[in-house]
C-alpha cells in the first residue's frame, strides 16, 4: 500500500491460509485474511437498478459495486496515510534540527498523535477489508441456490439420455420385432427338450419382451445368446430369409450387448457425481442458514425475495439489502468484541469458498461425463448393426453441450475459486 508498511507471507500448517503481517514501529501485530470472491468476473459500471437488467449479471453487479466500494476507500486509505507519512517526516525533521527543549517536547507529543491517527486508519481499513469480503461471501452464498437447484435436476430433464435409451432398446430396429417373435415362437416349441430354452422361455414370458426386464448384458444375457444361436443354427439353408433375419437379431442384439456394458461404465460415474452433489446440497444448506443467522435473515424470506423471484430488477435491490446486511454485521461483531471479532466471519469466508472450489469441481465433472458420450457414439455410429441409430444421437448430444454450457461454467469457477485470495 505504502512503503510505511512490510509484507512477508507465511503459511499455517492446518490449512492453505495467507496471513499478511504488517510491522511497524509504533503499532502491533495485525493478521488478517483478504479474500476477493469473483475478483475475475467483469464488472458492471451501472450502480442504478436497471429494470432490463439480466439474470445473470444481478450478481456480477453487486460484486462489481462491492469492489468499487472498496477501493474508494482504499484509496482515500493511501491518500490519509501517504499525508500522515509527510508530517510525520516534517516533524522528525524539526525535532533533529530544533535546538527548543519545549519545542522538541511538542513535536514528540504531535508526533505520537500522527502516529495514532494512522493507526486507527489502518484499524479502519481492516474493518473495511472484512466488509467488502464478507459482503462478497454472503451474495455469493445466496447467489448460489439458485445456481444449485438447475444443476440438481440437469440429468433427468434432457432428450439425449431418452433418446440414448431408445437407441439401446433392440426393439426399435428394423426388422428386430418380427425376428424376435419368431425366435419366441421358436423357444416355446421345443422349450421342453432344452434347458436354456426352457430358461429363456420363462424370463421372456415373464417380461414381455427382450427391451424390457432383460438384461442385454449379464447373466440372462448369456442365456439369451445361447438360445439365439441355437435358433439360428437350427434354420435350413433353404430358408435364407428367415435365417438372414435371424442372423441379423443376433447380431444387433450382441452389438448392443457390448453397447450397453460401454454406456454402462460411463453412466456409473454418475452414481458418483449424484453423491457429490447430495454432499453439497447438505454443506451448502448448513452454511447458508448459518450466515442467515448472522445477518438475521430467514431462508423463507431469502427464497420468496431472491431464489424464486424472477423480476433481475428485484432480486437486485434486494442482494443490495443483504449486501448492507453484511456489512452491518461486521460492524457488530467488532463493536461485540473489539478483541476476536474476526474469527467467526473468517471461517464463513473458508466455507464459502470451499463450496465455490466444490461446485466448480462437480459441474467440470459433469462436463467431463458429458464429453464421454462423444467416445461412445464415436465408437459406434460406424457400426453396421447399430451404427444409424448412434449416429443419431450426435445432434442431440451437441445441444446437450450448448445447454450445459450456457446454464454452467465451470471454467469460470475453477478460475475464480484459485483467484480468492488477493493480498494488499
């Protein structure tokens, strides 16, 4: 800030934390954490409420008026300090060359006010410093439940995963129906002088039909596969038609084995991201009801006035409530108690900020999922059993993307979740 001040950094051994240690001769140790939520986003110079303001730059706004605020009086910091600097070199420079027992006393006296002057302006700037970054952490926080909730219910509201069970169900194949009804037909005839038949038999009666309740991959599986070959087997070369078509249902159903057992290995990393998400649901609602306790807020009021209201113009005045909310909060924390009163705000800043790295972790996971599906369907739209119909999940997969990426950027929160820190 001025040369007044020394900075050297260290670091705690339980946990990634940046301490800045300021030294100087006439005040005492002050640790404090800086922390810039979003310091990377673009910022809106409207401070106005704008009636046609978008959804998504409601909290970019509010972000951008939080730091400009804070470096007004950052500024006005430097400008205060950089004049007591100059009187303190004046006074020094009278108290040396004066030669005035009571002169010399008097500016001894003025200089240890100067001094306590700028002290308590570098007091005020850490007030200030924990209000720009808590006012930060608390629109973040409340900004996030709104961006939550679409990730939440992203996987089961999209055309792809439809049409990607379509494309796995051998029923919707040219020709498929009819040759498995003769293979069906086949089955119940001779069931009774062959044990697989006879097991294939009961499990396709039982469920109707191959797409539904029969796994194409598995152990049924292999009964299936047996029981198809045997059938195909037991076509006459005279019946070229019927044994081609039964030919073909064999192969699209063992192509759509292997399709599956690969659809499979990737649909199973969902399991994982699911619980990732539930684990954050759960983190995030704990810290949001504990800030809203801080700043006396209910989650009622926060869902009714924000997370469900869909004017931008609204939702802005009212993160411009929370955001004074904030700031009062650390007033009356340090008012409370002058001694401790940025332990609890400094640890919701490391919650805040935790989520934020967790979130950005969880949608550039479900990004990369998606990705997966480009292998998939590379590795078969050129099959000749079933490669028309992956090929056509290429379209839908490519609007897929486009909707994530527009709703989601989790680029955007990798890069803001490791810029958090900014040190003065």
């Amino acid at each position: 800030m001025t040369p007044f001040f020394k900075f050297y950094h260290s670091a705690v051994k339980n946990g990634a934390l940046i301490v800045i240690k300021r030294k100087t001769v006439f005040m005492k140790q002050v640790n404090f954490i800086l922390f810039c939520l979003l310091c990377a986003l673009p910022v809106q110079a409207h401070i106005q409420p704008d009636s046609t303001l978008a959804s998504d730059n409601v909290r970019e706004k509010i972000l951008g008026e939080i730091r400009q605020n804070f470096d007004y009086k950052n500024k006005a910091l430097d400008s205060t300090i950089g004049r007591l600097d100059n009187k303190v070199s004046k006074l020094d420079s009278v108290i040396k060359m004066t030669g005035n027992p009571r002169e010399r006393m008097d500016k001894l006296v003025e200089r240890v006010q100067v001094l306590e002057e700028k002290q308590k302006a570098i007091e005020q700037n850490e007030i200030n410093v924990y209000e720009a970054n808590y006012q930060s952490a608390v629109i973040n926080l409340a900004s996030m439940d709104r961006e939550i909730k679409p990730l939440l219910l992203f996987h089961t509201t999209k055309d792809f995963f439809n049409a990607l069970t379509e494309t796995g169900n051998p029923m919707t194949y040219d020709g498929y129906a009819a040759g498995f009804t003769k293979f069906k037909a086949y089955i119940d005839k001779i069931k009774d002088h062959s044990a697989t038949l006879k097991a294939v038999s009961e499990v396709v009666s039982a469920t109707g039909n191959v797409s539904f309740g029969v796994p194409l991959v598995g152990a049924y599986s292999q009964l299936l596969f047996s029981g198809m070959a045997e059938y195909v087997n037991s076509i006459g070369h005279k019946k070229r038609e019927q044994k081609a078509e039964a030919e073909k249902m064999f192969a699209v159903t063992t192509t759509l084995s292997q399709f599956a057992t690969d659809k499979n290995l990737v649909e199973n990393e969902w399991e994982g991201i699911t619980q990732s998400l539930a684990e954050m649901q759960v983190y995030y609602d704990s810290t949001l009801n504990c800030n809203l306790r801080m700043v006396d807020i209910s989650r009622s009021e926060l869902t009714c006035s924000f997370t469900r209201e869909s004017d931008a113009s609204k939702r802005y005045m009212y993160l411009s409530v929370l955001r004074q909310k904030a700031a009062d909060h650390v007033l009356a924390m340090k008012a409370k108690n002058p001694k401790d009163w940025k332990e609890d705000i400094y640890y919701q800043l490391m919650d805040v900020q935790s989520l934020k790295m967790k979130y950005g972790d969880i949608t550039y996971r479900i990004r990369h999922h998606i990705d997966k599906y480009d292998v998939l369907i590379n590795k078969y739209k050129t099959n000749k059993n079933i490669g028309t119909h992956v090929a056509r999940l290429d379209e839908k997969l490519n609007l897929l993307k486009a909707t994530f990426d527009d709703a989601f950027e989790p680029a955007q929160y990798a890069h803001s979740a490791t810029q958090m820190y900014k040190v003065m």
